[in-house]
C-alpha cells in the first residue's frame, strides 16, 4: 500500500535549492535523515541522467548502514518498480538519475581523489557531517566535485554542531548565525529541527524517555530559579526551539495543560506566550549570549 510521506515545512528550500550550500541540523528524534532521503529520491524524478553523490566520513558498508533508508521510503512509497539498486547505487528507472553512496575515509587513507570529477554531479550530501574534522579535506571536495555546466549544490547534514569545529567557525560563526536558525544568509540555507518538530512521527514512548531525561537533567536547577529568571528562561526557549513556552506545552499536554500552566504564570507576572525579540528588548541579552557561546566571555 502506498503511504503519503509528509515533510516538515522547513525542509521545503532542499526541493528547490536557490544557494549552494545548505547546512541541516537537528538532534536524536528530529527526524533530519528521513527528510534528507525523502528530498533526495523527489530530486531524482525531476533531473535526467544526472548524478547524486551521498558520503559519509566513514562508510564501511552502504548496503546495512546508509542504503536501507533510502530502500525504505522507496517500499513506502510503493515506488520498488520505480528504482534498480545496482551495487552501492541507487538508480532512478524514469529518468536516469543515480545516487551514488561513498565513504571519505577507506581502508587504504582518505579518498577525495576518487570522488573528484564525477560526471553530471549536481549535488554533494554529506551525512553526519561532524565526523569531518578536517577542513582541507572538506575543500578539497567542495572545489573539486563540479560540473562544467552546472552548480554543484553541497549539502552538510549535522547533530548541533560543536563550536571548534569548522562547520561551525565556517557557515554559523563567521556569518553571525544562530546554529538554531532557520533561513538564507550569503550563500547558504540554514535548516534546524528538534524533536519538537517531529512530534507526531515519534511513538509516545519515545517522548516520554526524552522527557524523563530533561526532567532528571534539570528539574532541581529550574526549581531554584526566581521569578525575574524564569521569565528570561521563557524567553531563552523562544529563542532556542523557535516556539513559544505556550506553544510548546500545547503540543506536548494538550491546550487544557497549557492553558492552565498560563494561568499560573499570570499569577506570578509571567507569560508563557512571550517571544525572544532579538533586535529590540532582548538585543543586548543576544549579543552577550553570541559571545558566550564564542568562549569570549
């Protein structure tokens, strides 16, 4: 039986890409590798006898540990009669397109010299793309994976990335991005989900573990908190998921929880519903933020 996939909304730039890079981050849950695959294969159905190149840093099998995720929304989408797999390929039957799945790092050292030159190349995705640390290497194979004809778009798929690393230092850092943003800035397109974002996909079970583990992290510290912090504190989640602490309540309880939960806020001159304004009250509070987060203060 075939099954609609749907996507969340901020994966819709990947479809259509206008930048050359595209940077996608999202932690355990938030559903970025089932994104990722789906895009790819949609992108496939509308380019001819053109070339995908999927890596990872290290990639020993591509057949148990990358491919199956590609296989799956291809069975969920009842598309099998629609795609060959031939090796570590995957190939489009309609209209040519394949994606090849490669690893940088081999058994005999680095292997960039093998992915240069590929032909009718028009996208590079590197999964997990915290596992490479060498920013040589990452140039080495941005320059060289080029089609004379066309642009070669690059994809760097991500957990939050740390701040030594040069993904950071490169695409957030030096362009004064948020690694929690979502949007264009130069040449590149930020996409951040977190689990809050694939809410309905993941099982309960799930959500209550994750719960259970920020509750076990941090529920002493948020009781000692006076009323002046916590209202900052809502404001710092606005800040950090994007959505409010209404918002976020609602969807995780239910409207009656977060209605509730507003009432007793009120009581206490807070609001559940108050959003991080970067560019007026809350400007300076950013700012020191930024610089905290670049280890200057």
């Amino acid at each position: 039986m075939k099954e609609r996939i749907r996507l969340n909304g901020k994966y819709a730039p990947l479809r259509k890409l206008r930048t050359r890079y595209a940077v996608i981050t999202g932690g355990r849950g938030s559903g970025k590798s089932f994104a990722v695959a789906v895009v790819i294969l949609f992108i496939t159905f509308f380019t001819k006898k053109k070339t995908i190149l999927f890596t990872r840093y290290t990639l020993v099998n591509a057949e148990t540990s990358v491919m199956p995720e590609f296989l799956d929304k291809i069975t969920r989408g009842n598309m099998g009669h629609l795609f060959t797999k031939t090796g570590n390929d995957i190939i489009n039957n309609v209209t040519g397109t394949r994606i090849l799945f490669r690893g940088i790092k081999t058994s005999t050292g680095i292997n960039t010299a093998a992915l240069k030159s590929i032909p009718n190349l028009i996208l590079w995705v590197n999964d997990e793309s915290e596992e490479l640390v060498d920013e040589f290497t990452f140039d080495t194979i941005d320059l060289s994976l080029r089609d004379i004809d066309e642009s070669c778009h690059v994809w760097l798929v991500l957990n939050p990335p740390d701040i030594n690393h040069f993904i950071y230092r490169r695409f957030f850092h030096n362009n004064g991005v948020e690694d929690v943003w979502n949007g264009i800035r130069g040449d590149v397109t930020y996409i951040h989900t977190t689990y809050l974002d694939n809410l309905k996909h993941l099982p309960k079970d799930y959500i209550d573990k994750a719960e259970k583990e920020l509750r076990n992290q941090f529920e002493k510290d948020l009781t000692k908190l006076t009323i002046s912090q916590g209202k900052m504190l809502i404001k710092l989640i606005d800040r950090e998921t994007g959505r409010t602490s209404y918002e976020l309540v609602k969807e995780l309880k239910g409207g009656f929880s977060a209605t509730f939960w507003q009432g007793i806020a009120r009581l206490f001159g807070s609001n559940l519903k108050t959003k991080f304004d970067p560019q007026g009250e809350d400007k300076i509070l950013n700012e020191l933020i930024f610089l905290y987060e670049q280890g200057l203060i």
